[in-house]
C-alpha cells in the first residue's frame, strides 16, 4: 500500500484501477480436463446455487480476509502517517535546499529532489511491504522466494523513480504556469500520459516480472476452443493477442486479464489457469476476459474515472492551499509552487483518493459483473450447462483463493472492485435468459 503513495497518486489510481481488469481470482482444486469440451456432464453432485465452502475452509478464507482488510487500512494509515512525519521533520525542505544549492536550473533540481523525496517514502514504506507479503506467504498464496520478491520490489521502485520524476516535473510545470487553475491543466496533461503508460504497461513493464508467451503455442487446443468462443461474440480477437502468464512463478492464485491499449491491447491468461480449471471452466474465464474486451469496459472506466479525478484534484487544490497556509510556515515549505511541498499534495490526494475507494470499486463491480454475464452467454451453445460451469469454477475458485465466503456490506463497498464471492455464485447459477425465453443482454 504505502509504494502506492509514492507514485504520484493520481496515476496509481489510474494503475490500479485500469491497469488490470481481473477477472476471478483464484485457484481451482481439481485439474480434470475433459477432452470433449461439449459433452462432458459438469457436476457429479447436487447443482450449486450458493457459495458454500466446506467448514474449515470456510474459517481459514474467514481467517485470512480478515487479516487481509486490517492490513489495507493500517498499511494506508501507515502511508498517511510517513507524509506527515516526513512534513513535520522538514524532510523536503532539506532535499530542495540540496537540489536549489546545486543548480538554479529547475531542470537539474527536479531530477535531484524528486528521486530523493520519492525513494525516502518507498523506503519507509518497506516495514507495510513486508507485512503484506508475509501475509500472502503464511496463507501460502505467494510462492516466491524472499530474493525474488525483493527484486521485484527494486524494479517496481526504478519504474515508480522514472515516472515519479517525470510527473512532478509536469506537476510543478503547470503549478508554476497557473498557480489557481493548475489542477485542470494538469488532469489534461496526464490524460495523453495515461495512454502512453497504458499501452506500454504490457510491452514494457509486464515482462520485466513475468514471462509471455503466445496462447496458441502451449495450448493449440485450448485456442481452437477459445476462437468458437471468440466467433460466437462475432469477435475478431487474433491469436497473437492471447497470451500465457508465468504466474505459477510467484503466486497459487488463478487469473486472467485484459489490458493494453490500441495496438497493444491483449488477453492474459495465467498459466495456473490453464493447468487447474478445466476447459468449459477456462473458457468461461476466457468468456468474462472477451467481455471486457468486447464491451470496451477499458476505455469507459477509464473515461468515468477520469471524471472523478478532475473533482478529486480539484478539491486537492482547495486543501492542499488551505494546509499550507495553516502549517506551511511549520513545516519550512514556502508556497505550492515551492517542491517542498510535494509530500503536501501526496498527502492531500492519496487520502482523497483512499476515501473515494468506495465509488472506484462500485464503477469496477458494475463492470465486473457485466463482464461474468457475458462470460455465461457468449459460451452459451459452446459448453455444456454454462450456469454450473462457471458456479463450479467460481466455487473451487473461491476456496483456493481464500475469498471471504461472507463479507458484510461495509467490507463489500471498501474492498471488493468485484461483485463478492457469494454474489458471483449465485448470479451465474442463476442467470438465464434462455429458458425464460428473454434475449440474452449481449450475445443474442
Ligand atoms: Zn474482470
């Protein structure tokens, strides 16, 4: 949580919310793979219409997501809390006295005091870090080694250095040029920078943590399958855009996801995937992915979410003017356009956009759960009984993935930016238009 804060909070919000478009999460128990896709009967036991995990796995998923939600909002208040120490000890006051001894080029001093402030908050954030990947460790939902993890946490910090250094230079650009409307001229500027970070998301940054390799080379199989379901979207979505994700490398969970933009623009499907569901089930994974796709749900949330941010900057603006004036002097930070002042509008927009995490996941459930109907009707005709194939994936699914079998609604509008387990369930054991005689919503 607390690397989050660092890379200027508006693009991790962007990043976060954008960047992957999950679709379920989690692993499948048993790794039966019928040969004949259309024919071979799903359940052996009674139908599923609720999610209902065994009792002990059941306490454990209880267990951990509990643990789970404590750590999101002690990790964002230990963010919070590393700005203000940062704010109180003069921290940045220090680092642009450096920057502006070194050099009157605002140039030279940007690329002194940006990495400087940026790395001193990743570093602090390390203890929250740590703490959440053990988390996934004791639950034996991440593989990797300690080694591994800390190369990761390197590489994302350079990334997160680079971008970092590049927006503040845009930031305090406009703060300099309009000191009253910057906020506008800023969420404009990064809505190009958005783009570019999206389409390069997955030709440059992706590979640096996992290996791609094309679809239709491991599972040719699989790809014969997956292009009817492609067909019956009446989709043109060419094999060379269905990758295969070593994930396996890193964490037990099952997923799969759409991101890219233009010409970039992808179908990820975990290889834990491929090797635990079956092939109705990966279909409908597939199916849910395409629907995202299909749907064009990237650029709509990105364009709502732009929207919310254009408000959330502006009220930063209103705060971040208000703080200043109040404790900027205590704090040895002479005005906004002062880089001094960085760690004031992290603050400021990390926790506006931490209290606005209720409306990002609501717009990402909607999405979410258009995503797992057209999942259902697009291998409607393809797979046998689609309701129970998806039910039974969502379900073994679930238990592997430790999904809290029951979240209260305060947990749901805080942490899900999926429908919750049970909703899920109970939605694709029951969708079905066909037999009432409606029209299916999407593919017809
Ligand atoms: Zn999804």
């Amino acid at each position: 949580m607390t690397n989050r804060i660092a890379v200027l909070a508006l693009f991790l919000l962007f990043a976060a919310t954008l960047a992957t478009l999950h679709a379920q999460s989690s692993p499948a128990s048993d790794s039966s793979s019928p040969a004949v896709v259309a024919t071979t009967p799903v359940a052996a036991g009674a139908p599923i219409v609720e999610y209902a995990p065994p009792p002990a796995e059941y306490a454990r998923a209880k267990a951990y997501s509990n643990s789970h939600y404590r750590h999101v909002f002690i990790g964002a208040f230990y963010g919070f809390l590393i700005l203000l120490v940062i704010l109180r000890w003069r921290v940045a006051p220090a680092f642009r006295n450096l920057a502006e001894r070194a050099s009157s080029s605002r140039f030279v001093q940007r690329i002194i005091f940006a990495p400087l402030i940026l790395f001193t908050i990743a570093v602090l954030g390390i203890p929250s870090d740590i703490w959440d990947e053990s988390l996934q460790r004791a639950y034996g939902l991440s593989v990797q080694t300690w080694g591994a993890w800390t190369r990761d946490w390197i590489l994302g910090q350079a990334i997160m250095l680079i971008v970092g250094t590049l927006l503040v230079g845009i930031l305090y650009g406009v703060i300099r040029r309009s000191p009253r409307r910057w906020w506008f001229y800023f969420w404009l500027a990064s809505i190009p920078i958005v783009l570019l970070m999206f389409f390069l998301q997955p030709i440059v940054v992706d590979p640096l943590f996992y290996t791609f390799k094309p679809l239709a080379g491991a599972q040719p199989v699989l790809v014969s399958e997956i292009q009817k379901v492609v067909h019956r979207g009446g989709m043109e979505i060419p094999a060379d855009r269905m990758f295969v994700m070593n994930a396996s490398s890193k964490t037990t969970g099952l997923n799969a996801y759409v991101t890219g933009f233009g010409a970039s623009k992808r179908v990820v499907v975990w290889d834990n995937t491929i090797a635990k569901a079956t092939v109705p089930e990966t279909l409908f994974v597939f199916g849910h992915e395409m629907g995202h796709y299909v749907l064009l749900h990237i650029p709509k949330e990105m364009a709502i979410i732009s929207a919310i941010l254009l408000f959330l900057l502006y009220l930063g603006y209103r705060l971040s003017n208000g703080m200043l004036a109040r404790w900027g002097a205590q704090w040895g930070i002479r005005d906004l356009q002062d880089w001094a002042s960085l760690p004031v509008l992290l603050f400021v927009i990390t926790l506006l956009a931490f209290l606005a995490t209720p409306v990002f996941n609501g717009v990402s459930r909607h999405f979410e759960h258009e995503a797992d109907r057209y999942g259902l009707e697009v291998i409607h005709g393809i797979v046998d009984n689609p309701n129970q194939v998806a039910a039974h994936y969502f379900q073994k699914s679930g238990e592997k993935n430790l999904s809290d079998p029951d979240p209260s609604e305060f947990v749901k509008i805080w942490f899900f930016d999926h429908p919750t387990r049970p909703e899920r369930v109970h939605f694709v054991a029951t969708y079905n238009p066909w037999s009432s005689g409606e029209e299916p919503k999407y593919v017809k």
